[in-house]
C-alpha cells in the first residue's frame, strides 16, 4: 500500500528516501556488553564518508556513494567509488556508526529489503549479502552492533490472519541469519504497535524500543514505548508517555539513546518532545516530559546523537542542528544551535569517531546535498565546514547532482550516511 509515514507526513516534502510504500520497519538494537566507548578508537580523522543514496531517475539504480572526506588532500568531498543495489529501494536508515568488521548494513524501505555492505576497501565497496523477511518478521528499519559482531534488529510487522500485527526483534549474524528473535505483540499491546528505533542499556541488562508506524494510516499514536530484557529478548513492559502542554508531545517515539553514565536513555519523539526514562530496572518504568524542542505542522524532529555530554539532533522547524548539553538529563539546555538554509529540512546525522565533524542529510533543500559541520566535544559548539563544498561554489556542502561511477547521470538523495573507521595509529 503507498506509505506516506507519520514521520512523512510532517516533513512534507518532496518525494525522498523517506517516501516509501508498506507499513515497514526493522530496528538494529546493539546487545552489548558494554556501551560502545568513541573514546577508545583511533584519534585520526576519517577518510571517507559512506551515503546510502536513492536516484532520482526511477529507472537507474539506488547506490552507496564514497566520498573523500580528507580535508587536506585537494579532493574534499570528491566521489571515491559507488555501488549499484537494485531499483526503487527507497532508501533508508543504515547503522549509525561503521561496525568493527567494517560491514554495514542498510535497509530499502519501499520492498522491505536490507542490504549488506562489505566496506573494509572503501574505494572497491561490494554488496555481500541482501535479505527481506526474517524469522516471519516484515520490513527492517535501523540496525545496532552486539559486541559479539551480531546484529539486533526491529522488524516492523508480521502479517497473521488478521492482517498486519506488531513486528518484533530479531538477532541477526553478519551474513544476516537469524540468531533468535522475540514478538512485540502481547497482552494489552495495541494491534497498531511497530517496532521502530531503540537503545541498549547492558548495565541493567535492558533494551528501549521506540513504536512509529511508517504507515499514516495507522490511527494508533504511537506515543507508547517497549521494554525488553536484553539477555532473553523477553518483552517486559509497554508504557505510555505521557503528553505535555500540547497535549501530543509523546506522540511518534523516534529514537532512544543512552547516554554516556551507561544507565540514562532519554527518548526523542518526531513531536519535538524529549522525555527522560525512570525506573528502567524497576517494575513500573515511566517517562517524563523534560525539554520540546521548536516544531511546526510541516516539520518534525528527527536523527539524535550522544556525544559526551551533548545531545545532538535536527530541529527543521528552525531549520537548524542543535546541541543541548544533558548532564542533567531532566534539565537539557542549549548551548549551540547550527542555523541550515531556509529551504533545509535536516533530518540524518552522523558523527565521525573522533566527534570532529558531523555529516549532515535531509529532504527539500538538501533533498540532493550532503554538510558537514564541525563539533567541538568540549564546548558542545556547531558550525557549517567551508571547506566541504562543490567546486567554484561559496556555499557549504556538495551536490550530489552526478554523473556517478557506475554510469547513471540523475541526481541522487542520499539518507543514510556513515564515516569511515579512522586508520589505525601507523597506517595513515
């Protein structure tokens, strides 16, 4: 059926990577032992900046673009290699940060398929594996590391005799086989529920997972959450968030995070609403309103990330990237704010492993642009890179406008985008 998402329907905008077909959706959650620490992996810059990218002419291809991010090289931003990966795609989320073993996974919403990647030679990236259904579970989302190399995922739905019912989680190997898997559906758990985004909490053996259905159709709010043991995938609780002075606040949970105590998962929803977990170990976890962020009927929040002390996320109503220091999570305060053209809809970002910079995707006016912008861990500040930016241009950013490697010439909508590990010590 056509999928115009909740999500979509508040940006509004052209079609895209987001403007898919079929109630759809698989979440990567990462079952690891530890929170993964950025601090731990090479100081260098990243080389390449992976983007998981529709065409804009339907009958070409969808591709994964490399692009040269070495800033100091004369080829800033210039296009490596690309990969074809079937038509029509849409495509969508991909993992958030580059696993260990340098495969990446990224789903195609529009057929419910998923991708993998294998990117250990960013400049020869090959297509090592694809799958659709897992384990009777349809149309994967996002997708999160276990430290055991595995991948922990969110199926949206499963279609039953009744139609379409919650999806569930399903653990996955690198080739994308199914390891174990665990229902959404339960007792008081409404039909219209969908798996959509998460966050793993090892140090009390927790998972968060979000319910957006990508499909408007769906009455149901979606201003629920779910949570699960990590070690046995077992469903524990599905609460309610409750709504502030708008009154729809919660509505559309997007995408919980941990933060850096490893205990604290604050979860955005696309309402512009950022609520605070409590009790997540207990036997009656809840969530409190403690901050919303600037929305509009056109608009909504969308792709966070923790770094440190900062929470960092897209507001399009402003339109801006903004930084809000979460020492205190039940107080969250700006301390920079990254103002986008107006025609910008930011909605994907992604961090260098060093924190250094922050690769920037969305839809209207960077429906076929990537940005970088530069983050300073200390201080939380935000500011557009100039030196990332097409030839002869004064504005920041590139236009993925073509011709590419692999021989289509239409312009390209990236979403999903990833940087590269940074070489280790001696190899660069």
């Amino acid at each position: 059926m056509p999928m115009t998402s909740a999500v979509q329907r508040l940006a509004a905008a052209p079609a895209g990577p987001c403007t898919i077909s079929g109630a759809l959706l698989l979440l990567l959650l990462g079952c690891s032992s530890h929170e993964p620490a950025r601090n731990t992996r090479p100081a260098g810059d990243s080389e390449f900046l992976f983007l998981w990218t529709a065409s804009t002419d339907t009958s070409a291809p969808d591709f994964l673009a490399v692009l040269d991010v070495r800033p100091d090289t004369g080829r800033y931003g210039s296009v490596v290699a690309t990969l074809p990966a079937g038509k029509g795609n849409n495509p969508h989320h991909t993992e958030h940060e580059l696993a260990p073993d340098q495969q990446l996974f990224a789903n195609g919403f529009k057929g419910g398929r998923s991708f993998i990647f294998d990117l250990r030679d960013p400049r020869q990236p090959r297509l090592v594996g694809e799958f659709t259904d897992r384990a009777g579970y349809s149309h994967p989302h996002s997708f999160l590391r276990l430290p055991s190399g595995n991948v922990l995922a969110t199926f949206q739905m499963r279609h039953d005799s009744s139609g379409m019912a919650p999806g569930g989680l399903v653990e996955l190997t690198p080739a994308g086989q199914v390891v174990r898997s665990s229902s959404a559906a339960g007792s008081g758990v409404p039909a219209g529920l969908r798996p959509y985004s998460g966050a793993i909490v090892p140090a009390l053996d927790r998972i968060v997972t979000s319910t957006t259905d990508m499909d408007a159709k769906n009455p149901y709010r979606a201003n629920q959450l779910q949570i699960w043991r990590l070690s046995t995938l077992e469903l524990l609780h599905t609460i309610t968030l409750p709504p502030g002075p708008l009154g729809d606040e919660g509505d559309f949970t997007s995408e919980p995070r941990l933060l850096a105590d490893g205990r604290t998962v604050l979860v955005p929803t696309f309402n512009c609403g950022l609520y605070l977990l409590e009790g997540l170990d207990g036997n009656a976890p809840s969530g409190r309103l403690v901050a919303s962020l600037p929305r509009s009927k056109d608009t909504y929040c969308a792709i966070p990330i923790v770094s440190g002390r900062y929470w960092l996320t897209t507001v399009p109503a402003l339109p801006a990237v903004v930084s809000l220091d979460v020492s205190d999570p039940a107080a969250p305060r700006e301390v920079s704010r990254l103002t986008l053209s107006a025609d910008a809809v930011p909605h994907w970002i992604s961090l260098e492993p060093n924190t250094r910079r922050l690769a920037i995707t969305g839809y209207r006016g960077l429906a076929t642009r990537v940005l970088i912008a530069t983050f300073d861990s200390s201080t939380g500040a935000l500011a557009l890179d100039p030196r990332f930016r097409d030839p002869g241009s004064a504005a920041p950013g590139l236009s993925l406008s073509g011709p590419w490697p692999h021989g289509a010439t239409a312009a390209g909508t990236p979403h999903g985008a990833v940087f590269s590990r940074p070489p280790e010590r001696g190899q660069q």
